[in-house]
C-alpha cells in the first residue's frame, strides 16, 4: 500500500548535521537551534510620527511650548524635557527624558522656536515602547523553522549575521537504459531523450537540496553498480534512479543495490503507474 511504503521511506529520515552560515545564503534552510534574540527592539522609547515630544501634562488645547532641540532618527536628544518645553522629533527618534507623548505636527502651529498645540494629547500617545516588537532573551525562530523571506528580516533585526542551520541534504539522480540520449542529441532508432533528470533536479532544489546528477548507466550489472558507487563517493545522502526497477531482463537496479549491500524496504507498490517502485538502506 502506497501509505506503507511512504512510512518506510521516511521511517530512517534524520536530520543532517549542523552548519553556520551567512543570512545571505540561509533563504529555505531549516533551523538546527532556536534562536534568541540578541538586542531589544526598540531598543528605546521611540517616536511613532513626526511631531513634537511633550509632557503631556503640559499639552492642552492651545498650549505654547518653547521648542529647545530636535530629534532625529539615529541622533538622540541629551537635554530634558522640562515644564512648558517641547523638542521637536522624528520618527524613529529617541523620546527625550521628560517627554511622555508626541504631538504629530498636523495638530500643531509653528511661531518661532514655540509650537501652538492644536489637539490636546495624553501620556504615551505616539510613542513606541522600548521593546514592544521584542526583548533580548526572546525565542523567536524555533528550531525546525524553514526561514523565508519574513525569518531572514527578522533574523537579522535580532541582531544574527550568521544562523545554525542543518546541512543542505545531497541528492544522487542516476538514470539507467540503452535507450537514453541527452537532449539535443541526434536520435537513433529506438532511442528516447532523458528528461526525468530535469525535473527531478528541479524539485530537489525547489526542496533545499543539492544535487548530483550522475548520468545514465548503461544496462549492464557493471554500469549500473558503477552509478550507485559513485553516488555513495559522492557523499550522497539519498539516491533517486529510474528506470530499471521493473522485471525484465534488463531491469538491473534492484540486483545492483542488493549487491552493494542495500537492505530492501519494500519492491512495488499498489498504484498504477508506478507498480516497480523500491526503496532501501545502503549503509
């Protein structure tokens, strides 16, 4: 039954060891670790709008506010915010001490160095807390996580340029018949162009895997045990062949493999087309 035989092929499966790598090529890698994040965000009480950081005691309706500095995204204020004070602000700017609201600049008049506040405010009106999108120690990619593009961004405002990640895993494609050519070759009688290698490739990629393409093999024992070494000095991780599987006398893929030493997990399975599907274990 198809069910079974999806269950022993994945019954083995593992997860293959760790390595570090940049943010740069980690795009659909799988996380070997939960990651924690290694900075604040914000890392400070931070101006929501453009306006004017107040006391919000101090910004009623019609308020006169003396304007003694600004703030700007990356260029923190070092005075105070005293009574009847104001400094003008940025998004991304740091709240300076004193101030508790911002007024966004469509509610305010300028005269001079003095805003005219136009809408009275309230504290924490228009500020984003310091850590409000998370703090440090925080665990927010699980290990397991497939990183996308959301991951990546997140990863790296945590503060991570590189992340443990498992090993991409190596997939061997290995074709058999006489019969096979390359695209583009002129064709004899009898003869067909090997196209399963190119969409297998594709989907092995599309998965995160790398992989090996080890040609055709001819269909001959030899040629055929050949393949499978090389896939085995390759460092392959899994082997994918076709063609070959079947029981005629050419069909020499299940006698190779059991050669080599592979432990048989089931031949056929109940699905048409398909019926000469194998899988096993080599080492």
């Amino acid at each position: 039954p198809v069910a079974e035989a999806y269950a022993a092929v994945l019954k083995d499966a593992a997860a293959l060891p760790e390595e570090t790598v940049a943010l740069t090529d980690a795009h659909h890698r799988t996380l070997a670790r939960d990651i924690a994040a290694l900075r604040t965000q914000p890392p400070a009480a931070m101006s929501a709008m453009d306006g004017y950081a107040v006391r919000a005691a101090d910004a009623v309706l019609g308020a006169r506010l003396k304007v003694i500095g600004e703030v700007a995204a990356g260029r923190p204020f070092n005075d105070t915010v005293g009574p009847g004070q104001a400094a003008r602000i940025f998004t991304g700017g740091v709240i300076p001490r004193g101030a508790d609201a911002v007024v966004i600049q469509e509610d305010t008049a300028r005269d001079g160095d003095i805003v005219i506040v136009n809408e009275a405010i309230v504290a924490g009106k228009n500020i984003r807390n310091a850590g409000i999108d998370f703090k440090q120690g925080d665990v927010l990619l699980p290990r397991g996580t497939r990183l996308n593009d959301r991951a990546l961004a997140l990863a790296a405002g945590m503060n991570h340029p590189r992340l443990p990640v498992h090993r991409r895993p190596r997939v061997a494609i290995l074709a058999t018949g006489d019969e096979l050519v390359a695209p583009g070759s002129p064709l004899a009688p009898g003869q067909i162009i090997f196209s399963n290698v190119f969409a297998l490739t594709a989907l092995a990629h599309s998965e995160g895997a790398e992989t090996i393409d080890l040609g055709i093999a001819r269909d001959t024992l030899e040629s055929t045990t050949d393949g499978i070494r090389h896939a085995r000095d390759a460092g392959a991780d899994i082997l994918v062949t076709t063609g070959g599987a079947s029981v005629g006398d050419h069909d020499l893929v299940q006698a190779a493999l059991k050669a080599e030493g592979t432990d048989m997990a089931f031949w056929k399975i109940a699905l048409r087309p398909g019926k000469p599907m194998m899988h096993g274990r080599l080492g």
